[in-house]
C-alpha cells in the first residue's frame, strides 16, 4: 500500500519533533514526494549536523583513501546482482598470490593510502575445487586462513590497515580476525528472506545471503566487539516496507552492542553480464530518501555513508539527505564490484563537498570513536601501534605515507581460531 500524504506529514512531525519513529512511520517517509521529500530531507540534515557538532567535527564529510584488494572472485554463492564473482576459467589464478596482495597496498602506500580493503567471494573452497587445491598447495585451511595472512603482510610490509569484507564469519573467525583488522564489514543487503527462498530471487542460491545467517554475524560482531560496518542495497526487487524493516533490523544490533560504526546506503547498477541486467537501477531519489530515514532512525551519533561512484552527479542530493561519508575512494585501484563506475579524483570531490558546504576529511577504515575507545576493547593490542601511527588526535587520518611496520603475536599460540593465535 502507497502511504498517504497525512500519513507522511504525521511520520515528518513526529521525525521533526525528535519523537520515536516506528516502522509505518519509516514507510511513510520513504514514500515521501514533492515538498515532503524535501522536508524529510532538512529534518534528516539537521540531524547530521547536529552529529557532527557532538561530533567534535561541524561541516566535516570523510572519506577513506584506500586500495581495493579482489583476494578471490570465486564465491560460494550465486547473487543475481553480482559482476564480482565469476568461475575459474575465467581467472589466471583462483586467489592472488601474496606478492600480488603487497604490490596493490605498495602501490596504495605511495599514494597516501592507509586502508587495505579485502573484498572476497564468500568461502568459495566450498564450491569450487580450483580454490580448495590452491589453498591446499600453499598451506592454508580456509579462505578466511590466507586473509589472515595477507592482512599481517600488508600491516608488517605496507602498514595500510586491513578491512575485511569477505562475506559471512563465524563468532571464532571474527575474534580470529579482530588482531590483524581495526574493522570489518558486511553488508546485511536486505531482511527480505523471500529474496532469498524463492526461485528468481537475487539471492536465490547464496546460501550466504539468509537473513538470519547475516543478522547473526552482526551480532557476533557486536560480542566480538568488532567496529563494523554494515548497510543495505536497496533497488534489488525489496518493497519499502522490506528496505524499512532492515533499517530497523541494523538500528537493534547497533543499539545492542554499539559496533555498527558506520552504515552504507547502496543503490544497486545493474551489470550488463548478470542475471539482473534488465532489471532498472535504483532511484537515486529513492536512494536519498532511504539515507534520510536512515538517519532520522540511527540519529546523530551513526555514520552514515554513499558511495561517490554510484551517484552520477547527485552529491549535493545525497549531502543534504544526511550523509557523513563517502566511504573507501581509491587513486590507485578500481571498485571492482562496480568496474563500470570509477572513482571521482579526490580533489573533484574536495571541491564537490565544498560546493555544499562541507569539508572533506580523510579517516581511517577504523572510526574516530572506535580509536578514542581502543583500551574499552574497540581495538586490539596488536593494531594499537599501527593504528596510533596514522591517526591525529581528533581520531581521523594524518595526511602521511603508511610505513613497514612489524606486527608479531602477544600470546604463545594454541592453535588456529582462538585469539591471539598466529598461523
Ligand atoms: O569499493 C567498494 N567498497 C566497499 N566497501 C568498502 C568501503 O568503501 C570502505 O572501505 C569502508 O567504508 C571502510 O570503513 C564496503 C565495506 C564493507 O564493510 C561492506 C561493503 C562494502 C561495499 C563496497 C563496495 O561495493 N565497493
Ligand atoms: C560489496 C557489496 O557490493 C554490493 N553490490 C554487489 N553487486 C552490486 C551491484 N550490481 N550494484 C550495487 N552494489 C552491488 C553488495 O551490497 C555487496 O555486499
Ligand atoms: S555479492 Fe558477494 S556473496 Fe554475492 S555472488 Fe557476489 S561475491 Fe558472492
């Protein structure tokens, strides 16, 4: 059912006066049009704003420089979105070997880059016997054992600070991980199971997209007291009483365990070698709209995010809808989930920023608040040198090189997924 404009006007006083917003009054404002999609909008605004004030940081978007690193295009799973993922025939090599791993974050050093992101097919060994032999060939018991060993290479050879985003983790894994990551994330994409049980869904056949199965890695997240960063995509065949629910869904684990340290709203472009390639990409209205709710639902303290290559020229649309960054931008390397959508220059999009009034800051893939708040367990003694090394005393990043630095383990080891063990 189409909200009514009273039922959207109610939703906008009730966000206006700062008053609880429920899930039909979430509906309501995603359905908002015309005057009311701009009123959402400035209540949304000001919301940021007044984060970003609390914040210590008025009128400040952040980005993070970064370079992107495709560990493995195999995956386990069959998204219907998805240009990322691919068979092995196609691939010289089912995983880049390490020395590929370090030219990338070397190349990302001597651009000032400071974030080492680790994009990845979800456990495709289990799947693909091509991924099984080379890890077996060279040692490794898992995907997630060689990004382990990757993300010590990149920190002791390059000192860029791993994020990982290799799909979905057990609660052992993430602890595993928590000593060679400041963060890491996952995408909750949407709480729509029908998406997922029923034949033609887009996430039909990824066994690794059942809601449940990712709401429960943010919660394991959450225990295992990993800054992480998580969102949704929306476009993908959801109704927007679907796209509010997994707002709702994100803002329960966030207020659980206070972890979700940054949120990404993104549109989905279809891929012209996918099964959605007819399917029309998401509004960028709509995009807006959803970024507003979202802010009005996690309220001034949550980082809310866009990426800058999926909103054609829309940045002041989705400045004033309430976004505080523009996520992982790289001078080095391609968004190889979106190969078809480079990057601005980060200088175009200092100046874009700018024109909205805002100034744009480079952080670090591990947040301002998440760094003031290492010693309550939001960082692991092991990155604590790695991480102080690139960041200023306001928490985001110093504008330097990353340096070699050696990352050794703390404890003696006892074996593979327990804290502090080595591999
Ligand atoms: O270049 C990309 N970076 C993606 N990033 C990285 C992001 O751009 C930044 O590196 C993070 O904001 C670092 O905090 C993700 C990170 C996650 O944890 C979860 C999902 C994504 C999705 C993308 C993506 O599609 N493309
Ligand atoms: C890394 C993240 O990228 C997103 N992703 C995957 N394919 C697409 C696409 N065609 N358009 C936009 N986003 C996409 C998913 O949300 C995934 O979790
Ligand atoms: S979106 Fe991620 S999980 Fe889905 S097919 Fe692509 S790589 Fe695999």
């Amino acid at each position: 059912m189409e909200p009514v404009p009273a039922s959207i006007q109610r939703a906008l006083r009730r966000a206006a006066g700062g008053e609880t917003i429920d899930v039909d009054d979430a509906i309501a404002l995603l359905g908002a049009d015309g005057e009311q999609f701009d009123e959402l909008l400035a209540i949304a605004g000001g919301v940021r704003d007044a984060g970003l004030r609390e914040a210590g940081r008025p009128g400040v978007v952040t980005y993070s420089r970064k370079v992107f690193i495709p560990l493995t295009r195999l995956c386990q799973d069959r998204c219907h979105y998805c240009t990322f993922a691919t068979v092995p025939h196609r691939l010289p090599s089912a995983y880049l070997e390490l020395d590929e791993v370090l030219e990338i974050a070397r190349q990302g050093a001597a651009q000032g880059c400071k974030e080492a992101l680790f994009t990845l097919g979800d456990r495709p060994e289990a799947r693909w016997p091509a991924a099984r032999q080379w890890l077996d060939e060279r040692g490794y018991e898992s995907t997630l054992d060689y990004v382990r060993a990757c993300a010590v290479a990149v920190l002791t050879e390059t000192g860029l600070l791993p994020h990982l985003n290799p799909g979905v983790m057990t609660f052992d894994e993430l602890q595993w991980l928590k000593p060679v990551s400041p963060s890491m994330g996952m995408m909750l994409e949407t709480t729509a199971t029908r998406l997922w049980s029923e034949k033609g869904g887009p996430h039909y056949g990824s066994p690794d997209k059942e809601p449940a199965v990712r709401l429960r890695v943010l919660d394991d997240a959450g225990r295992a007291g990993v800054p992480f960063t998580t969102g949704i995509l929306i476009g993908i065949g959801e109704n927007i009483a679907e796209r509010a629910d997994s707002l709702f869904a994100i803002r329960r684990t966030a207020q659980e365990y206070g972890h979700i340290q940054e949120v990404i709203i993104q549109n989905f472009r279809a891929k012209p070698d996918t099964a959605m390639r007819g399917m029309p990409d998401a509004e960028l209205r709509e995009l807006a709209a959803t970024v507003a709710v979202a802010r009005i639902l996690m309220g001034p303290r949550a980082r809310i995010q866009a990426p800058p290559n999926l909103i054609d020229q829309e940045f002041p649309l989705l400045l004033r809808a309430g976004i505080d960054d523009w996520g992982g931008v790289s001078p080095v390397t391609p968004d190889h989930v979106n190969p078809e959508r480079p990057w601005p220059q980060i200088d175009n999009l200092r100046e874009l920023s700018a024109r909205s009034g805002f100034e744009l800051r480079e952080r670090l893939t591990i947040y301002p608040e998440y760094v003031r708040r290492a010693d309550e367990g939001w960082l692991d003694p092991h990155l604590s040198a790695h991480v102080t090394a690139l960041s200023g005393p306001d928490g985001l990043a110093l504008e330097i090189s990353p340096d070699p630095r050696p990352w050794r383990a703390l404890l003696p080891v006892s074996g593979q997924a327990t804290v502090y063990g080595d591999h």
